[in-house]
C-alpha cells in the first residue's frame, strides 16, 4: 500500500491548467466531492495513526448553529492531512454553514453499509415546509446567514500547493427541503409567483455567501453540486431550468471567473438536453458525477473533452463491488481513454460509506502508477 504518501507534492495550479486545458498533465490529478466520515475516520485511525471521531458529521444544515471549537479544529487538521496525504491537490468544504435555517423534514432508515453510521437521513419526498405563501412569509429569511468558520479555519492550515474548493446547492435545498419534490413539481404549475420567489430568496443567499467565499486568495474553484436529473432526463422540463435555475448558475460561475478562478459543478442524472446549456450559457469549467448507465465518463471525454473537464467518472457499482484487480484493470482503461487530457480521477460520485477502503485505495493507486 502507497498510503499515507511520504512526499505529498499537491499543485493545484497544475491541476487549474489541465482543467482549462491549458496544459497536458504530467499526472493524474485527483478530485472528490467528498468522502464519508466514516470512510475518512476508519483510514485516519486505521492507516494514520490518528485517533479521532468524525462520527455524527452528517449535520443537516438546519440543525447549524455556527459553533466552532477545538473538537472543529481537530477534525479539520485531521481531514486536510487525510486528503494532503492521498495525494489531492484541494480539500473540498461542501454544503456551507447556515445559520437561522428553519428545521426540515426528514425520515431515517437502518444504515446496512460496511462501515455504518446507524442510522441514514432520508429527504422527505412529499412536501417541503412551503407550502402556500403564509408558510414562506413565516420563514425568517434574514436571519438565515452563512457563516465561514470551516473556510476560516482552512485557508490558514493548508499545505503549500493546495486550494479549497467550496460547494453550496441550489435547485437542491428548493427540491428537497423547502419545497419538496412532489410539491415543486405541482407548485411551479399551481403557484408559479411562489416557486419563482423561492428561487429568488435563495438563489440570492447562495450568490451572496459564494460573493464572500472566491474573494478568499485559498479558495482554488467554486464546486458547486445541484443534482438535476435522474436516469432518462432531467426532474423538471429544461425550459424551467433555463428560466428559473441556470441564470443563477451564470451568475455564480461570472464570479469564480471574475475572481480568477474556475467552476466546477456536481450533477446527478441524465444531462443529454441540457449539456450545451451548462457549457456554453453557464460557463462550466468542469463537470462532476458520471454514471456507466447513463453516459460513461470515457464516452463523455469523448464527446465534450475539448471544451469541459471531466472530474471523477469510476462508476459507484464497481467501486463497491467489484474485486480489486478487476478493480484496477477498469480504472485503467477509464484512464487510458481519459488521459492526458481535461481529466482529474476520482469516484463517479462521492467515496460513499459502502465503498471498500482497500478499492478506493486501488483506485488512486493506479493513478499514482499511470504512465502516459
């Protein structure tokens, strides 16, 4: 085993230039959304030496409360020498830290992963907590803030050569949390006036929080994540995305770029309608999250490699269940079709709680190893 790295050499500016395609990359850069607690406790204290809990770090955002002690920063030194030493360039901070956020609906179901955290949160598909307009004016949206004491934190912590990329949702929190799937589905044809003005709200405290985020000099990319489809197309018709979500994703991707830096974006689903709206209208640098059933990363280097980077692509189903050399053979030829161009290695999606320790670490290893 390659892991912990003894000379971790991370250059996020190298990996910005293959991003652009400005350069060839002289290596596999690596990138994550993210990797579970419990994926990132069991290495830490298990590969590392570490004795740290990261246990119940799955926080809803409306449970926030902007606290940050010592236990914070721990954890924090703890996740930033977890990714310095596998070798990434940039440790994700996903999500933000709201405060004020009214409390969601939730249900829970029995956690039957290989390293279980108890008990998995599950979005309520129904409804959402806005339901008419007397339930949105009853939200105190002013009290609802970001606050930045991860990021703070961070960008004083981070080896040299690495960035911090920062992911916040928008058509997310509206689906699941404020409106809720099925009621977004009706509402945008019963109640227009208000779908539009949710968006609105926060669409605006998102633009406002990530406003604060890229004048940081450590913030390397704006992550964004917003799942918008499911495996045959996109949830809602592209003709709502293109009036009510996509100016907004114009916007925040003009402020990485007038901010110097670049903009990534994590989508789940089938993206065939939409795709040269996220290119050419957005301005997505890189796209996140690829699925073998849909559209395999390698069909997508293919056919949009030489205008948008590709992040991740090694499809979940074979991350966790496949055996590690049949592991390997697969991450090569993902590399052989995707290097060397627009392309950073990683999971399909996130390195989830079910995926086997010793095949995520296959999977890096044979970017470490690959030779162009």
């Amino acid at each position: 085993m390659k892991f912990p790295l003894s000379k971790p050499d991370p250059d996020f500016r190298s990996l910005e230039k293959v991003i652009l395609g400005e350069k060839r990359p002289d290596r596999v850069h690596f990138v994550e959304l993210l990797s579970d607690p419990e994926v990132v406790q069991e290495i830490l204290n298990k590969h590392f030496d570490y004795r740290i809990d990261f246990a119940g770090q799955h926080v809803d955002a409306s449970e926030s409360k902007g606290e940050w002690g010592e236990e914070e920063k721990e954890r924090m030194d703890a996740l930033i020498d977890f990714y310095y030493r596998l070798g990434y360039d940039s440790i994700h901070l996903q999500g933000g830290d709201w405060v004020g956020m009214p409390q969601f609906k939730h249900r829970q179901a029995k956690d039957t992963a290989q390293l279980s955290r108890g008990d998995r949160t599950w979005v309520e598909e129904g409804g959402g907590i806005i339901k008419d307009w007397s339930d949105f004016e009853s939200i105190d949206w002013e009290e609802i803030k970001p606050t930045f004491s991860r990021l703070e934190y961070a960008k004083d912590n981070l080896p040299g050569g690495m960035k911090i990329t920062v992911g916040l949702s928008l058509f997310e929190v509206i689906l699941e949390s404020f409106l809720g799937y099925e009621d977004l589905f009706k509402l945008s044809i019963q109640k227009p006036d208000l779908v539009e003005e949710v968006f609105e709200v926060w669409g605006e405290k998102v633009y406002g929080a990530y406003e604060e985020i890229v004048s940081c000099p450590q913030v390397g990319a704006i992550f964004h994540a917003d799942d918008l489809g499911y495996k045959k197309g996109t949830m809602m018709s592209p003709d709502f995305l293109r009036e009510r979500v996509f100016p907004w994703f114009s916007r925040y991707a003009s402020l990485a770029h007038q901010a110097n830096k670049t903009y990534w974006y994590h989508c789940c689903g089938n993206r065939a309608e939409i795709m040269e709206d996220l290119i050419q209208d957005v301005g997505v640098d890189a796209l996140h999250s690829f699925q073998d059933t849909i559209e395999p990363v390698t069909e997508f280097v293919g056919e949009y490699g030489d205008r948008v980077a590709a992040l991740g692509g090694v499809e979940m189903d074979k991350l966790a269940r496949y055996e590690e050399d049949q592991l390997r053979e697969y991450v090569r030829e993902v590399l052989g079709k995707c290097m060397p161009g627009r392309y950073a290695l990683g999971s399909g999606n996130t390195v989830a709680n079910y995926v086997p320790v010793e095949n995520y670490f296959a999977m890096l290893e044979e970017g470490l190893g690959w030779e162009n």
